[in-house]
C-alpha cells in the first residue's frame, strides 16, 4: 500500500507518517519545510499544483493534514485560511481525478463545523453553523469531497476532529497553558472553565484512521473523531497542572473568545460501527503529553 500524507510535518501529519511507515506501508510526505529526506517532497506555502505529483506517482490512499488549525488566524487572514483549507483541498482533488483517479481521498476537517450546537451528542448530520472563517472553510472542504464523490466517482471522506491532543503538539489549550505556567504563577483564561470539549489522544486517532482506512466506503461521507466523553474546561485544566506539577493560582475572566463553541460532545455511533474503541483514557493522555512537555524543557 502506498500512501501520501500532505503536510507530514505537523502535528496529526507526522503521527501519521511515523505509524503507517512502522506499520510497513510505503509513505510519501510533503509539506513546506524544506528538508532532504527520502520520500519527501517539499511545497510551496501556497498555490501548489499537485499534477505533476500524481502523474509520476500512483498512490492509494492520499492524507491532507495540511492547512491551517488557528481559530484566531481566521478572523485575521481570511483569505490565507481559504487558500490553505479550502484551495488546496480542490487543487488535490483535481489532480487526483486528472491523474490518480482510484487513489482514496481522506481530508482532515474539524468539529467546528457545528459551532454551537443545538443538542448534545453532536452527530454528523446535525446543523453546520460555524462561528467563524475557519470553521466555514473547513466545511467548504467537506462540501468539495461531496462533490467530486458525487460527480467524478472519487473516493473520499472527511474527518470532522474534536479536540485532539499529544505529544508534538504545540498549540491550542495545553501548550498555552504549559506556556503561561512557565512564564507566572497566576493565570487567567477565557470563560467560566464549565465550557467543554470532546478530547481524543493522539494515538487513538491515528489508530482510527487506519480503521477508516481498513472499512470506510469513502464515499463522501463524514465521521467524528472524538471519544463521546464531555469534559469541562475546568477538569481539563485540572488534570493537566495536577500531571504537570504546577500549583499556581486559575483565573476566568468570563469573557467568550471570537470563534470558540461553549459545549462539546461527539456522538461517535458511526466509527463505534466500523470498529473504533478508545485505547487511552484522556488523564493518560494527559499523562503522556506531559512526560513529553517536560523532556523538551
């Protein structure tokens, strides 16, 4: 099996990488770094033709982990997050349909698609009302998928991520945390702290990609990624400076930051169908993150 990962040097895209490449499968990465190492293809930031790379290479599964995954970064350059989650996902899928057309089509979308829903679980044909550009390019993408699914007969599904986490990770709730706690012993964050997540560890999530990718009908569906577990703000901050060893003082300002849902739950019927079970829980990921954090000080 031959498989390409788009953006192989972030944080799901290079998990992906390591898993599938042990798992003895034939990997190609490409992503913007320009590095020399087999099996590597360097890109450009933007406006990337992927013809040439599905003329010369025949590949059975494609991975997009690309783009970009700031909530806030979407408020800013609106335009720059179109063309990274939203223009290179139709630029592959050209290609793919112009030169690779059997090659299944798995893209990396996220739970903010739903916004703020209107009930919990969240399952993938609730209500799609994202609060903000980033959100509403993601599900652009997945509409793109439907299409070429729909009209050209490629094969591909979306995966709509929850709050995913681990080693490698440098953003989003726990590394601002294990940055702020670095840096003073009083913290403050936005909300109350009863907000809530759905957080899946990284490991869990590369093994359900490989389960999509073993049972999946790709055919321009999508699925949660997720554990169907509601944890608050307030626990997981909790748990991680209780793993961490941190013991200064926790702040809510009350204020709701621009983009960010209040509550999260995933129904996850649909990967419990094709074989999904949650190996770690989420203080062992926790644990996990932080033995990491704490190996690169």
């Amino acid at each position: 099996m031959k498989i390409l990962i788009i953006g192989s040097k972030g944080f799901i895209g290079s998990h992906c990488f390591k898993h599938f490449t042990q798992s003895g499968f034939e990997v190609w990465g490409c992503d913007i770094h320009d590095v020399v190492e087999p099996n590597y293809i360097c890109l450009q930031s933007i406006s990337n033709n992927f013809n040439q790379l599905f003329s010369d290479h025949q590949f059975d599964y494609c991975i997009n982990a690309s783009g970009s995954a700031h909530v806030n970064y979407s408020f800013q350059f609106p335009e720059k997050d179109f063309e990274l989650n939203v223009s290179l996902v139709i630029n592959l899928l050209g290609a793919i349909k112009n030169n690779n057309p059997e090659c299944k089509f798995i893209n990396f979308s996220s739970a903010a698609v739903y916004g703020n829903p209107l009930s919990l679980p969240i399952s993938e044909d609730a209500i799609t009302q994202p609060l903000s550009p980033y959100g509403y390019h993601k599900l652009l993408s997945e509409k793109l998928l439907s299409e070429y699914s729909r009209f050209f007969e490629l094969k591909t599904c979306s995966l709509r991520v929850f709050s995913a986490f681990g080693e490698g990770l440098k953003k989003q709730l726990f590394w601002d945390l294990y940055q702020k706690s670095r840096a003073t012993n009083s913290i403050t964050l936005f909300g109350n702290g009863n907000e809530s997540r759905d957080f899946i560890y990284i490991a869990d999530l590369i093994h359900l990609v490989e389960i999509i990718i073993n049972k999946a009908p790709f055919a321009g569906e999508v699925y949660n990624l997720a554990n169907g577990e509601e944890i608050t703000i307030k626990r997981a901050v909790s748990v991680f400076f209780h793993e961490l060893g941190w013991t200064g003082e926790i702040n809510y300002s009350g204020e709701i930051k621009q983009g960010d849902p209040l509550n999260w739950r995933a129904d996850i019927r649909k990967i419990k169908e094709l074989g999904y079970k949650q190996h770690y829980s989420f203080e062992q990921g926790i644990k996990n993150y932080c033995s990491w954090l704490k190996g690169i000080e």
